[in-house]
C-alpha cells in the first residue's frame, strides 16, 4: 500500500500495526477458507479414511479418489440437471432483465398512470400471496410442470427494479433531450444511451437474478412434477439432505467406494463452481452497481 | 429437524389445507361433535391373508411377520399379474424419494418396462422426503390430489379422519376379509400390516410394509470375541461386558451413543418398558409413569457414570453414530433393523473381521425384555376418491406393485431389466449394473410393497441370522395399545409437552439433574396435557367416541 494513497493528514502506519492487520487478515480469510478446503478435500476421500476419521478431513485426503464425483455423474441425472439450470439460469436471466428494464425506464420518466403501476409493483414487496394461491395461479395458468413456472412467476423482482429505476432517474434529463433533439425515440434513447450508461448496476442485477436461477429450490420443488425437468439444487438436494448409500449393490471388490459424506461434499463443490466462476468477473461492477442505485435517491 | 419444520408448517399451513379441502375444521372442533374416534379393530373384517404360492424359502416366514428367508435367488418365478392392470390410461401417483434422482422415463428403461407391464403410463410425481411436508400440503390444499398419494405422516393432516372420509375412497367394500382374493398380491400382505392402515373402523390405507419391530439395535461380535466375552445374558452381565469393552487407550467404548440418547432405547427394551403406553384393563399408563422405566433410567446413569459411552457421542448425528459403529469405536450402536445389511456390508468391506449382529436385549434378573412393535410399516398410500370402476383399476395397479419377491414382477420392480439393468451371476443371482443401480431408484416401492423377504447373495450367512434375530425380536413384540386412537390433545400438544420431558431425561443420563428432577418432569407433564390425553385414548379405548 503506498502513502499516496493515504490522507496528507494521515501518518504512516507502525509497522506493528501493519504486522498486527496482516495477521487479522491472515486469520479471518483462513476462517473463511478453511471450511471449503474441508468441503473439496472430504469430497476427494475414500470411504475407510472418512470413517476413520470421524466424517471430515481437514487438509488432504490421503488417497484422494474422484469417486464421490463418479457416482454423482453416473446415470446422466445430474449432468442434464445442469443443462436445465444453464438453460433456465440464462434464458430466465435475459427475460427478467428485459422486461425488469423496460418497467424500470418507463417509471423513470413521469408517465400517465405511473404512480399506479409503481405502487402494483411495491405492494409485492411488501405482500407475498403465499404459496397455495401462488401454486393455484400457476396452476389455472397453465404453467404446471413447465420450464416457465421457473421463470415467468419471479419475471420481475421490485428489489431489482427499484434499484434499476433509482438509476435511470439519475441520468440527466438533459442527455435524453438532446438525443430526443437529434431525433432519436424512446427505444433508441433506451439502447443507445440510457443501457451503456448503465452497464454496472445492470451487471449487478443480472448477477441477482442468475444467482436466483442458479439457485432455483423451491419453485421447482412445488411446479414441477416431472423429475426430467428438475433443475440442480432440486437433484442434488436428495444427496445431500438425506444421506442414503447411493447404489452400491455391485460393487466389485477393490474398487474405491464413495462415502455418503464424500459424495454430499463434492455435491456442494459442484453446485458452487459455476457461479464461483462467474463471480470474479462481476465482482467489480458489484459495490458500484448496488450503492449507485442506493444512495443516489 | 424434520419435527420441528413439520410442526412450523404445519402451523402455517395447516390451517389453510383445510379451509381448502372444505372439511369443516372450525365446526369439528368447536360444537364437540364426533368428527374423529377411535379406530377399534374389532367392526372391521381385515382382508383375508392368503400367503403367495411362489418358489419355496430356505427359511419360512410366519403369519406374524417373519419373512421368508432365501439364500439364492429363486429360479422358478410366478407371475402374479397376468393381464395389465390399465387398458391404455393413466395413473398418477405422488410419493416420496430417499435415493438419488433416477433417470427420467424417456432414458429409463426399467420405467418403461413397467410401464409396459401396466399397460399404461406411470404418471410419478416423485419428492424429496426432505421436502415431502411443503409439496404434500401444497398438493392438499390446492385440491389436486393424484390417484394415489402417499400419507407418510399422519400429522401433516389436521383432522385426519375428516379428510380421509371427504377425499380419499374408502377401500373396506373392496379388500374387506375375501373381497381381498380378487388381488392376491394384496392378499398376501399380514393382516397384522393391513390393521395399521385402518382408520375410523375403515381401511383406506395400500399399505408399505416392514419388519414389524425396529428391532433394538446392533453390536459388533468381532469386538465381543476380541475382549473374549460372551453375549450377556442379563442387565447385570450386560454392565460388566460394557466395562470390559471400554478401552480408551485403544480408541474403544462400549456404546455409541447420538443425539438424543438413542442408546437408550435399548436400554428401556431390556427393562421392559411398555411401548408407548401399557393398557391395564382399559386403563392406562404412559410407558416414562412405569417403575420399568425408572429402572431403565437408573441403569443408563449408570452406564454413562461408569463411562462407557463413546465420549461425546450424546451430541453426534445419525450419519456420524453409524461412522463410529463401523469404525469399531463403540462395540454396541442403537439403529433400525432396516440398517442391518447395510452395516454388514460396509463394515465387511472396512474389515472383513467385522461381524456385526442385531442386538437381542436381556433383562435384569428376574425382568422380561421385550421389543416393540415400531415398524410395522413404512406408511400408506391413499386413494383419491374415484368411481367403482376406476377404484378397482387403480386397486389392480396396487396390487401389481405389490408383487411378492419370487414373482416376475418384482424382479422387474427391484432389478429392471435382464441384460440392461441386471446380469446374473453363475448361481443366477442378479447383480445390478451401473446403469441398473441409476435407474432403479425410481420410488414405486413407495407406492404399495410386499411384505418383506430376506434375500442377500453377496452375504447368504446374512439372512440366516436376520431371520434368526427377526424370529426373536418379534417373538418379544409388545404392541402400543394407542397405535389406531386419536386424542386431539395428543396431536396438538403432545409432542410439545414431551419434548419438555425428553429434555429433562436427557438432562439426568448425562449426569446434569438427579433422578427425582425426571419424577417431577413426569407429573408435570401429567398436569400439561398428560392426564387429558391419557383420558381421550381411554375413552377411544373404551369405544366411546373421543372428544374433538
């Protein structure tokens, strides 16, 4: 850290309490750390080790084996539970966006009618329906059993929208004036100017509404009745919550077993990597995007 | 966990579910009227039991639920259903799931072999017993019942006698005493099994059935022989061989204890204390009231004071009770009978030294042991309400899943298809193949069972001695006179008031209150709600309606 990045008034730290930083550092990020190391090394176990051991290996598996992996993937189940969590992740996040964008701008700008519909869409936040009548809409709809269920009833969250219209209505009425000047409509303003201002808080927004997706439980659990469409938590759920043997009556002697709490280890490794690699990339529009929205009321 | 979420929902739901069903909840409770009552088994003919004429057991099994025991598989299988139970239709069925998700119908070739054998479509919804509580309630309330649907708890339904007469069909005109012939795969299920599945003097439950006791746990004989002890044969010797077992320095105890006190259980089996409740004449006790009891407490103090539970054990899971057991870190674990194979598998394949065998409890001198009759099922199925013919095609259905093992059925049901699902073994023993163990684990066993077989090729000396021990424990079956009653009182507070005293039990064993604390924690529970639940299951006993 340079001092030209410190305050004039500031004075340069001791080296103890840089020495004791480092350290509250070193320990919280280890505290952090620690537990998913845990989580990939139990996952990378054998059986004899896990029992051994009492459950969870700290650092390093002594023989590391892939088979809890093996087993998760065997049968295809969880590689097209994957699929159908991309699918909806991605499908559903583009839909939220777009019709979360249009509502957004159009309430940004004083419009007939616009109180109205801004108070429709705040009265959801502040009352839910509650599941029955919630699993009855979707029902008389038509959507039971359907990958829209997933989507269509979360299309638009007013967390996200409000955060969205908080920083539309910061933009500059002056900009969009002397684009209207030079002849531009209310789609291209949208487009050309209004979205590319707004790249951090919509990254931010999309990371809401992917993560949401990606973790999509309980709207799977209570539409959808067909088990080919179940997206990943649902499946992976059943290896972890419920700790049964998985399969196993054949296995030939010698061959590396995997133990219950390996196979709900690298359940866990599995359903994080994907948005663990996601987050990185989005990670610096993050503080940006969401206090923008915030404070600029 | 599971309780107290059930309970959370069933709080915020309940209510809701039957305002939906449109069973009048409300008027039921308040005019006192007599919307609920005992379910007395002596107005109801339970179906006639015919037992399955199939391939011959090594070991026979009884009318009081032994099973058969078979060394091999069967070669000369019977089919039982010969004509498909559907002419092209549909059957849905929403039941619960313990395994990893199987492949979907389009991939599944087992699914699609049953399907083929029905003679129509296997509509399965199928949830995740974690989450079975959110999805049943969901379903009931919303009125979109399927066909058949599993009640695996009772609880989960506010005025269960209410909804079963106004939403589901009442089966007693179709399976009553020989009605029953007409499905004999359902014939062929104990009546013992079928008396758990009536309520209200009505059966309206297909049921899924189990060993009838839970059995009293298991130790490892490998760690017995190694110390060079005998199996006791009373409470006493019970207590020298614990201390014999225990050895620290080696990384062994006696017991694996879990959260809870599960040990305990064995405990109060070996003293005797009645299952639930000890009906005397129509008057009854709660099983924590009875001297037995006392002296099971006294004794597990005793036990944890003379340290021969695994330490720390008293606050350890299931998953990491069974992980202790196999690691020989306690030569004496409380668990279901179910787990059996399991243990004898996994431990085998740790050590092949490892001998673990169902615990049979001994009393103390002078005593009687006995075990209790707390699985007798697994649940029941439920059939929504339907016309004549429709009730009988989705009974033929049942019965199709409830193919007996020594029937080409439940080969399909249990190993899927020859050649893509299973191959055999030279003595023509099928043996899953991965793509068999993936597939398999679609849950119709949830939907209605046969009654159980003993069968493991891998380990045949395995169901010599599961039939040995089943024999035994339930030729010591003590039945829980309440198991078919209702008290109101019971379903609302009953499990808060003895949680209350669960708690103060578990507070003595671990040496944190006296004994005489448990004595004041029973009366009162007495006085919360003990003696008002005590009066509602006598007066269901008596036969009188009970008071909702």
């Amino acid at each position: 850290m340079k001092t030209s990045q410190r305050p004039p008034w500031m004075e340069a730290p001791s080296k103890a309490g840089l020495a004791i930083k480092g350290v509250v550092i070193a320990v919280v990020c280890l505290l952090v750390l620690y537990p998913f190391v845990n989580i990939v090394a139990t996952s990378l176990a054998g059986e004899s080790e896990i029992t051994r051991r009492g459950g969870i290996i700290p650092l390093f598996p002594s023989e590391p084996t892939l088979a809890a992996y093996k087993t998760i993937f065997a049968g295809g189940v969880v590689s097209h539970a994957l699929l159908v969590s991309a699918g909806i992740t991605v499908i559903g996040t583009a839909l939220n966006l777009v019709v979360t964008i249009a509502l957004a701008y159009g309430l940004s700008r004083p419009i007939v009618g616009g109180r109205f519909v801004l108070t429709a869409v705040l009265f959801t936040m502040l009352f839910g329906a509650g599941i029955i009548p919630n699993f009855l809409l979707v029902k008389a709809l038509g959507l039971y059993d359907s990958y829209a269920s997933l989507i269509v009833p979360g299309l638009v969250s007013a967390f996200n929208f409000l955060v969205l219209r908080n920083f539309f209505q910061n933009i500059p009425a002056e900009l969009l004036d002397s684009a209207r000047i030079d002849g531009a409509g209310d789609l291209a303003i949208l487009l050309r100017i209004v979205l590319p201002l707004s790249k951090a808080v919509l990254a931010v927004v999309a990371l809401f509404y992917a993560v949401g997706h990606w973790n999509a439980f309980f709207n799977a659990l209570l539409y959808l009745s067909d088990t080919g469409k179940w997206p990943l938590p649902l499946v992976l759920r059943l290896y972890v919550l419920q700790g049964q043997p998985v399969g196993g009556a054949s296995e030939s002697p010698g061959e590396a077993v995997a133990s219950i709490q390996a196979v709900q280890m690298a359940v866990v490794v599995v359903a994080l990597v994907p948005i663990l690699c996601v987050y990185p990339f989005l990670q610096r529009y993050f503080t940006k995007g969401v206090l923008t929205g915030a404070i600029k009321g | 966990m599971t309780t107290s979420r059930r309970s959370f929902l069933r709080s915020a739901v309940g209510v809701a579910v039957m305002s939906a069903t449109g069973v009048p909840t409300l008027v039921a409770c308040s005019n006192g009227s007599t919307a609920s009552g005992p379910a007395r088994a002596s107005s109801v003919t339970l179906p006639t039991y015919v037992a399955f004429d199939g391939p011959k057991p090594d070991l026979a099994g009884t009318a009081d639920g032994v099973p058969p025991g078979y060394l091999t598989y069967p070669k000369d299988l019977v089919t039982t259903v010969k004509t498909p139970p559907l002419s092209g239709g549909k059957v849905s069925v929403m039941t619960d799931i313990f395994d990893p998700l199987p492949p979907a119908k389009d991939k599944n070739a087992a699914w699609q072999a049953v399907e083929q054998k029905l003679g129509g479509t296997l509509d399965l919804t199928i949830v995740p017993d974690s989450d079975w509580a959110t999805k049943f309630q969901t379903v009931l309330a919303a009125n979109e019942l399927p066909d058949l649907v599993l009640l695996s708890d009772s609880s989960l339904v506010n005025n269960l006698p209410a909804f079963l007469s106004a939403k589901c069909t009442d089966l007693t005109p179709y399976l009553s005493g020989d009605k029953v012939k007409d499905y004999p795969n359902l014939a062929n299920i104990p009546q013992v099994i079928w008396q758990a599945c009536v309520v209200q003097d009505k059966i309206y439950g297909l049921p899924i059935p189990r060993s009838i006791t839970g059995g009293a746990g298991f130790y490892n004989k490998r760690l017995f022989d190694a110390a060079g002890i005998e199996y006791p044969a009373t409470a006493e010797d019970f207590l020298a061989a614990c201390k014999e077992l225990t050895r620290p320095q080696q990384g062994q105890w006696a017991i694996v204890n879990s959260k809870g006190n599960t040990f305990f259980t064995m405990i109060q089996q070996m003293f005797g204390v009645p299952n639930g409740w000890k009906d005397d004449g129509g008057k009854l006790t709660r099983s924590f009231e009875t001297p037995e009891y006392k002296a099971a407490l006294e004794f597990a103090v005793q036990l944890v004071k003379a340290g021969v539970t695994v330490p720390g054990s008293d606050g350890i899971d299931g998953t990491a009770r069974k992980n202790a057991f196999r690691a020989g870190k306690g030569a004496l674990v409380y668990d279901g009978f179910p787990a059996y194979s399991g243990y004898v598998k996994d431990m085998s394949r740790l050590d092949p030294e490892n001998d673990p065998r169902a615990f049979v409890p001994m009393a103390p001198k002078g005593g009687k042991a006995n075990t209790w009759s707390d699985n007798i099922l697994f649940a029941y199925t439920l059939m929504k309400k339907a016309d004549e013919p429709r009730v009988k095609e989705l009974l033929a259905v049942a019965n199709f899943f409830a193919a007996p093992f020594g029937s080409t059925e439940n080969l399909l049901l249990t190993y899927g298809v020859e050649g893509v699902d299973f191959t055999r073994d030279a003595k023509g023993n099928p043996t899953l193949t991965s793509k068999g163990e993936a597939e398999l684990t679609v849950p119709w066993k949830y939907i209605t069972a046969p009654p159980q077989a003993l069968y493991n090729a891998q380990f045949p000396t395995y169901v010599e001695r599961a039939h040995e021990d089943l024999t035994k424990l339930i030729g010591m079956v003590v039945k829980d006179p309440t198991a078919s009653l209702i008290s109101p009182t019971n379903d609302k507070s009953g499990g808060d008031i003895g949680q209350a005293l669960t708690d103060v039990r578990n507070d003595v064993i671990a040496g944190r209150k006296p004994i005489s604390a448990f004595e004041a924690a029973v009366q009162k529970w007495a006085k919360d709600g003990g003696d008002k639940i005590r009066g509602e299951f006598e007066s269901a006993l008596s036969g009188g309606a009970s008071p909702r």
